[in-house]
C-alpha cells in the first residue's frame, strides 16, 4: 500500500479513519493531520517495514566485482560508482574497504587522475594494506607520483576566482547573502526583493548557502553529501550504506546538522516502497527540521513552531525572513500554493512513519508529554515545509576527468533558500540562477532598474534545456510547484517566434564577433557579451540573442567550475533529466 498514491482509502474505511484523516486535514494546525496519520497507522497495523542495511563483507566484495567487470570493459564512471558502493558496504578498515580503495586507485591511474589515486594509495597505506598486493600498490604509487605532472588543469584566474564571492561589494547589513544591490520594500504589508540601484546585466546580486539540500540520487555514489562537491576521494559514512563524503570535516559537519539521526531512519525512503512516495520536498522537509532542532531546544521550536507563514512574515524582521544563518527563516514561506489537499493527505502518512521510527532513536525528549509535543512540532513544521517550501533546483557545472571540457553536470539536485527560494518566479526572470554545489548565485541576465522586483525562473532558462524538456515546461511547473504557467515558453510558441533587431541592436551584435572565447582571458570577453545582451535584453527570441546568450553561459559554466572544481570521469547523460517528481 506504500507504494500506491495516497494511503488505501478502503482500509481506512473498514478501521473507520477515513473522517478521522479528512477532518484533520481541515484543521487550521498542520501538525493535527500527521499526529492523526501516525495514530492510524499504528492502529491499522501499516507502518511500513524499516529494513536497515547493514556494512557487509560480502555485499562489498559483490558490488567490487562488478566495479572490476566495468573496468574492464572500459566503463568507467560505471565502476567508479560501483567501487563506491563497494566503499559503502564495507566495515570500517575491513579488508574489504581496503580492496575497494585499492581498485578504485587503479581506476584512477588508468584514466590519468594521478592525484585522485596516490590519495587512494594514501588511504590504503595508512589502514594497512593486505601483505598480498604489497608490491602491486607500490608500483601503481611510484607510477602514478612519476606520472603527476602530466595532469591537465584548468587555468584559474584572479577574475574567475573573484567572481562569486562579491569582493568588491559590501554585503546587505539585513540579508548577508546579497550584495547592496538588492533591497526591500514592503507591499500590502508584506517584504519583496527589488534591485537597490540600478544594475548591469552580469552582476552577482548574492551567493547564498542552502539551508538543506537534497541529492539527486544518482549524485549519492560521485559527490560529497555535505558540501555536494563532484569529488573522485569519497569516503563512506561510518553508520549507513548510502552516502559519502569529501572527508571527515564534511562528515562531522553533516552528522552535526542532521544526518546523525537522517542516519538511523535513511532505509525507511531507500529500501521500502517509501521511496515512491517520499520525494524531494519531503526529504527536505525533514532534514530542516532535524536542523531546526539541533540549532535550538525543544521549548523554543516547539513555540516557534507554532507561528509560520504569513503570521511569521508579519511578525518578522527582514533578516529573520532572508538570511540563511536565522534558523527559522524557512518557517517563511508564503502559504500561496493550490491543490495542497492531495499532497497534504499522501505526505501525511510518509512524514507519520518517518516520526514514527525517529520516535525509536534518542532523538526525541524522554519525558512523555513533551516528546508528544515535539512529535507535534516536527510533524508541523515538515508538513508546512512539503506544502509550502520552494525548492530551488541547483544545476552545476563539472569538468570531464581534469580536463578543460566543462559540461552542464545532468543530475540537478534541490535545495531549500531563505532567499532565492522566496523570489517570484517568471519564466522570463531577469537573474539566472547559477548553481555552486551547495550554493547559489544570482546574475542578472537584463538591466535592472532601481525598484524593479528581483525574480527568478524555477525551471532554469529556457536556452538552457533542449527541446524535449521544453515540451514538458508547463507538466514540470505543475508537478514540483503545484502551478499553471500558459507564457510564451511553457506553452512551447517561442520557437516558433522571431524578434527582429533595430539597426542598433543589430550593428552592436556585429561588433561583438562572437567566435571561440579564450578562458585565459575572460575578464574582457565577458564584459562586452554582457553589455550585447544587454542592448539585445528586448529581443530574447531572436537567433541573435540566442547565440550572445549562450556565450554568456558557456563564460559563467566556466566560472562555477573554477569555484567549485567539480569532477567526473565522464559525461553521465540522465535517462528523464526534463520530468521531476516532487
């Protein structure tokens, strides 16, 4: 029955719940119809099953046989993530963890990533390698230390480097993560993001960090799940089978702000059939509560609970509503969705078994009164997170294997943002959001004027995607943000529309000769494609500003992996990367 939408309507009639699920769902507390699903599932006997996995010499040893079968018929990203895996089910410092680290060493020797593998090598010698291959892993660390300077990296720049991380402005003294670029004015008593000043197309408005983000999961076996970074040395987590990290810093950093106790109860979405229906919002919304609390006391967020939405807007000051470092900032979305009836009743019953097993950790208060309350408080504020939190879709750029080919990476993960995640969405936004790992930054893509609301574009530019993701724009706007867009873009009519450009446009489009740009050198480059785009903003379905635009990204590409030195073995192509399901 997890599997199926919703929970089965003709069981809960014969237990005489179904009036019980329907009145709380009318309740003006949204914690009411999780703590009533949770009463129903313990008293109808359906709490799914949590099935933990556990480290296994065996598993291991089968997911590093397959990694070497991949090896050797020369698909490499394929046994990278299945020595990955094989990491992953290994006990710690086991001889199996060993014979992992030692193939993937091996893989990374032959596709020329020297460094990645002498810290492999590292790794094994520091846990004690087996005597048998002894002279097998000296060798491969004395051919791949000759080998190291032979590695292509790609140029840094002091202008790459600078570009995101706003040197030369001043940060807002009310949101940290903006620039004094962007301000607030209210409306109807109510905060909106407008441009402080007039602004050129190319300026980084913010870079912020996400509250939480949720991984993509193809991204779980080749990025870090603390800091999200596309990294060949990932270490495994010591508690479960399916996550990695950068190395012990991320590890202790994720443990401390959720995954500790995410941890304990992460089998219940990836081995029953919870996964169908715990998806991103969900898993976001559970990971922020987890955070939620362990910035703060049981009292203290089981008040503040209590308040969220447009009671909390009202009641709040703007950097308790922006800024990424108030950890109830995300209790500030605005209750401005339709159709949440279906999505409250289905998510109910996913966020009671989630408690239901958090409730079995020490996680929760030993006291009985008050662990009923905190039950309560996180079913509240994940239900109001699933409704009504907007996730931004974080689309990043990597090299292929050290090289300097950078390629849009295909598997987009989603986060939580105090502030991105609260601008309007156009489909024709005048900033572009620009994915940096666990961050994003925001570019203005026309000229802003002073006053003019700051917007983004929830899908991702349109020139970005290809055709057949166009075609499902509007289903996609619908399924993740519960919304109808009829615009030029979602309805698809923009292919078929061609703006002409006046003699002005047109004589700056030829002065700008577009050809190949030289990344050693792209301060200047970049500078005049924005200034062309700026004069072409007008024009956004001409062949014109189709091509200056996409010159303007290739730059930016290039910039977001200068700052994030994101790496894969190669281009892992997604099966459906145009329909999500939220």
């Amino acid at each position: 029955m997890w599997r199926s939408p919703g929970f089965n309507e003709e069981l809960l009639k014969r237990y005489g719940c179904l009036e019980d699920i329907y009145n709380a769902m009318r309740s003006n507390d949204l914690a009411d119809v999780v703590y009533t699903a949770l009463d129903i599932i313990k008293k109808t006997g359906s709490v799914p099953l949590l099935l933990t996995e556990k480290k296994s010499d065996s598993k291991s040893t089968e997911f590093r046989q397959l990694g070497n079968q991949a090896y050797k018929k020369k698909k490499y990203h394929e046994a990278l993530v299945l020595y990955n895996k094989a990491l992953k089910y290994a006990p710690n410092k086991s001889n199996a963890m060993k014979l992992a680290f030692s193939n993937r060493s091996a893989l990374f020797k032959t596709v020329k990533a020297y460094s990645a593998c002498i810290d492999d090598l590292d790794t094994c010698f520091e846990m004690g390698y087996p005597p048998e291959i002894k002279t097998k892993l000296n060798n491969r660390y004395r051919e791949a230390l000759e080998s190291l300077g032979t590695d292509e990296w790609l140029p840094v720049q002091k202008f790459a480097n600078g570009y995101f991380k706003m040197l030369h402005e001043p940060h807002n003294p009310q949101i940290s993560s903006a620039t004094m670029d962007v301000g607030v004015i209210m409306e109807d008593n109510c905060p909106k993001i407008v441009a402080a000043r007039d602004v050129k197309v190319g300026t980084v408005l913010a870079v912020e960090p996400a509250f939480v983000i949720d991984m993509n999961s193809e991204n779980l076996n080749i990025a870090c799940y603390n800091c999200q970074k596309l990294e060949y040395n990932l270490i495994p987590c010591e508690g479960c089978c399916h996550v990695m990290f950068c190395d012990t810093v991320c590890m202790k950093e994720c443990m401390d702000q959720y995954h500790s106790v995410e941890c304990k109860i992460i089998d219940l979405f990836e081995t029953t059939g919870c996964t169908v229906e715990c998806t991103e919002k969900m898993r976001l919304a559970i990971k922020a509560a987890i955070k939620m609390k362990f910035h703060s006391t049981w009292k203290k967020l089981i008040d503040d609970s209590k308040v969220y939405g447009m009671e909390r807007i009202k009641n709040s000051s703007i950097n308790e509503i922006y800024d990424f470092r108030e950890n109830l900032s995300l209790l500030c979305f605005k209750e401005n969705r339709n159709f949440i009836y279906g999505t409250m009743y289905n998510a109910s019953f996913i966020l009671a078994a989630v408690l239901y097993y958090m409730a079995k950790t020490n996680f929760l208060p030993y006291d009985y009164n008050e662990r009923q309350e905190a039950i309560k408080c996180l079913g509240r504020v994940m239900m109001y997170l699933t409704l009504f939190g907007t996730p931004t879709i974080i689309r990043d750029a990597a090299s292929i294997n050290n090289s300097s080919e950078i390629e849009f990476h295909d598997w987009e993960n989603f986060g939580l943002f105090p502030l991105v995640g609260k601008l309007r969405n156009s489909c024709r936004a005048n900033t572009l959001t620009v994915g940096l790992n666990n961050e994003v930054a925001l570019v203005a893509l026309e000229p802003i004027s002073r006053g003019t609301e700051i917007t983004v574009t929830y899908l991702g530019h349109w020139l970005d995607k290809g055709a057949d993701c166009n075609s499902v724009r509007n289903r996609n706007m619908y399924v993740l943000y519960t919304s109808v867009c009829n615009c030029i873009i979602c309805s698809g009519d923009w292919q078929h529309r061609r703006d002409t450009l006046t003699p002005t446009q047109l004589a700056c489009y030829k002065k700008l000769k577009l050809q190949e740009i030289d990344f050693n050198k792209i301060s200047t480059p970049y500078k005049n494609i924005c200034k062309t785009l700026s004069e072409l903003h007008n024009v956004p379905f001409s062949e014109e500003y189709t091509k200056v635009y996409k010159s303007l990204r290739a730059c930016i590409l290039h910039l977001q992996h200068v700052n994030t030195e994101n790496v894969v073995l190669e281009k892992a192509r997604a099966k459906d990367t145009c329909a999500h399901v939220l």
